[in-house]
C-alpha cells in the first residue's frame, strides 16, 4: 500500500513538473512570437518614415535651390556674404524643416492614431530622461553609461539571489510534502 502512494507521489509530481515545463516552453512561444511582430512592425514603420523622410528632404534641397531673396544690404567684405547667405539658408531650412515635421506628426498620427501617440509620447519622455541623466551626470562629474551597467549589474546579482532563495523555499517546502506524505504511509 505504501509503494502506492509513493508510486502516485512521485507520478503527480512528475506531470506537475512536465506541465510546468510545458506551460514554461509556451510562455516563452509566446514571448518570442510577440517580439517578432513587434520588430516586424518597428520595421515596417521605419521604411515608411523612411520614405516620408527621404520626400521631405529632397522637397527641402528643391527649395533650397530656388532662387530666394536677396538682402537689399551691400556686404562690405566676402566674409560678410557667406555669414549672410548661411543665416538666410538656416533660417529657410529651420521653417521648412519645422513645417515638414508638423505635416509628417499629422500623417503619422492620421496612419496610426494612438499608436504613434503612445510611441511618440513614450519617446519625448525617454528623450527628456536621457536629457536629464546627462545633465546629472555632467553636475556629479561621472559617466552615466558606467553608473548604468553597475545599476544593472546590481539588479541582476539581486534578482539571481532572489531566484535561488526562493528556489531552495521551494525545495525545503517540496522536501517537507514528500517526507510528510512519506510519514503517513
């Protein structure tokens, strides 16, 4: 009678523990189909902001080549006329570049609505972090990439020691089921 209880024991465990690593294989299926759509879309994405991008540069260079206006002031010195001219293209490449970015937001959030907001806002705040991190960084004197990788490092040694106490709790708590199991045969 006792083998049989040990015998079902030691089965029950071992479907718990196939299906545990079953669900584990699934979960990672699922994990990694998900990544792939979601690299599949980021590049799918890009191509399209590719496009965009190149059409808005190449309209931009055609503007440029236009004959624009000149200043009505007489340069003194050739030094004087090139400063000129580069403040004049800036200042004809800074409107364009801002009128191309408010047609591209709108075409982009027309294509993907809240998915490009989500993404945008998830940018200007990633953007505003990175922004600040380097700004702490410069004031404490350090290199942020090198405080990261430590920070990381931490993390990591800390979730590994988590895992392996709870592993062994996990083990003790096993241990104990068996061996109580064992007692009442």
């Amino acid at each position: 009678m006792s083998d049989s209880i040990k015998d079902r024991i030691t089965t029950d465990f071992g479907k718990v523990k196939t299906q545990g690593g079953t669900r584990a294989t699934r979960i990672g299926e699922i994990v990694r189909e998900a990544a792939s759509q979601a690299i599949t879309e980021l590049k799918a994405g890009s191509g399209e902001i590719g496009t965009i991008a190149k059409d808005t540069f190449s309209s931009i260079s055609n503007n440029l080549n236009e004959p624009g206006q000149e200043s009505t002031e007489e340069p003194t010195s050739r030094g004087s006329k090139t400063v000129n001219l580069f403040t004049t293209l800036k200042n004809r490449l800074v409107v364009e570049l801002k009128s191309r970015l408010i047609t591209l937001d709108a075409t982009l959030t027309s294509r993907y609505g809240d998915r490009y907001q989500a993404v945008k806002q998830r940018v200007e705040k990633l953007a505003d972090q990175y922004n600040n991190a380097i700004a702490n960084a410069e004031a404490q004197g350090s290199d942020p990439l090198q405080q990261k990788q430590t920070e990381f490092e931490t993390k990591v040694g800390e979730a590994g020691t988590s895992v392996a106490r709870k592993e062994l709790q996990i083990r003790q708590q096993l241990k104990d089921l068996l061996q109580t199991a064992a007692a009442k045969l």
